[in-house]
C-alpha cells in the first residue's frame, strides 16, 4: 500500500490499496448496505470493493476485512454453513464452561 502523507497526517484520497484477494490495485469505496455496514463505517472503516474480482472489504487503516458474499466462484450456502459452525463452536464452549463450573462446587 502507498501512501502519500500531508502535514503528518495520512491523507485517505492518495490511499492505493491492493486487494488481498487478487492483488488488483483496482480497489474503489463503495456505498455502505445495510445497517452492519452504516456501523462499520461509524467505527471509522472504508468500506471498497475490487472492480477485477468483486470482493467487497471494510478498511481499518491497513487491515481489510471481509464483508457480503458476491464472490461468483463461491456456493451461496457458504455463509450459512460458517454461521452454523459458529454457532456449534459456541454451544459447546458454553457447555464446557457450564460442566467446568458445576463440578467446582
């Protein structure tokens, strides 16, 4: 990533980010969808897409994270199948951490 500085600061307008997906330096801001993204973007994010590989990601500084599912390549019950495993992986640490506590006292 390039950036030109100004008065010690950063200035965001001469920012060229590179995506992390495809490398493109075709990386743009994009209109903010959704309540999620409005909160992002309050946090202090860029939200931008790609215009090579359409990936859309949220900017923290440096950082990319992210955001939607448009990737063409991708099956769309990707996102549901993360979101179950989440909640899985949470059961059971909830459930360890209950078994853990109920054998203390």
């Amino acid at each position: 990533m390039t950036v030109s500085k100004g008065k010690g600061r950063e200035r965001t307008s001469n920012i060229v980010r590179h995506c992390p997906k495809c490398g493109s330096i075709r990386v743009h801001p994009s209109r903010r969808q959704g309540p999620v993204e409005n909160l992002l973007a309050t946090l202090g994010g860029t939200i931008c897409r790609c215009h090579d590989c359409c990936a859309r990601r949220v900017w923290f500084g440096l950082a990319a994270l992210p955001i939607g599912n448009r990737d063409p390549e991708t099956p769309p019950w990707t996102g549901i199948a993360m979101f179950g495993s989440s909640c899985a992986a949470l059961a059971l640490v909830w459930w360890v951490v209950t078994r853990i506590a109920g054998s203390s006292f």
